[in-house]
C-alpha cells in the first residue's frame, strides 16, 4: 500500500486514521507536489477544502 504524509520538524506525519504497527520498516520517497491550488504553498487545508471555502465565501 502508499499512503501519503508531510514532514513537520522532520517527522512524517500521515493520515491518522492510517494504522501501522510500531516497528513497522517503511520507504519514505520524496515527491514534488503540483497543486494547482495552493502551488508550492502548504497549508492543512486539501485543494479541495479550499474549493469549497472559496465557493461558501
């Protein structure tokens, strides 16, 4: 399986409903992100979110 995550003070921090045992070995694999919403600008919020805050506004 992959699962995506963000690094915060060098600690991958994934979807907390993702449940791995401790001591799980797993691969952490750099990728460039293109939103075309928020760019390279990073915000806890998914493109989608956004979308729909702009759109309640």
């Amino acid at each position: 399986m992959t699962y995506r995550g963000i690094v915060k003070g060098n600690t991958i921090v994934i979807d907390p409903h993702v449940k791995l045992r401790d001591d799980t070995e797993v691969e952490i694999t750099p990728i460039e992100l293109k939103d075309p919403i928020h760019g390279i600008w990073t915000d806890d919020r998914s493109a989608e979110d956004t979308i729909r805050e702009i759109g309640s506004s």
